[in-house]
C-alpha cells in the first residue's frame, strides 16, 4: 500500500506540479510588478494553495 502524496514521477516533475509552480511563479512576477495588488509572497501562495485545492 503506498501514499498517494509521497508517490512521484521518476522522469521530473508531473503536469499538476508543473501547474502549480507556474502559477505561483506568474502570480508573484505580476505582483512585484504592481505593488498595489498585495504582497508578492502572499498572492504567489494565494494562488498556489487555491490550486492545489482546485486540482485535488
């Protein structure tokens, strides 16, 4: 019996962690472009853990 969350792919990253890095990433660029958003840090992982909720 193996954990779902500790099983990975061998060959690099799988698509929904590729997806999440992406977004995070474009979240935090866009908010160090436009300070008036929020803090980067905050809306990057606003909008890492709003997917991984989503894609669960």
């Amino acid at each position: 019996m193996s954990i779902p969350a500790l099983e990975f792919n061998v060959n690099g990253l799988d698509t929904r962690t590729a997806v999440l890095l992406l977004a995070g990433a474009s979240g935090t660029y866009i908010a160090f472009l436009h300070p008036a958003v929020g803090g980067a840090l905050l809306v990057g992982l606003a909008v890492v853990g709003l997917l991984h909720t989503l894609l669960r």
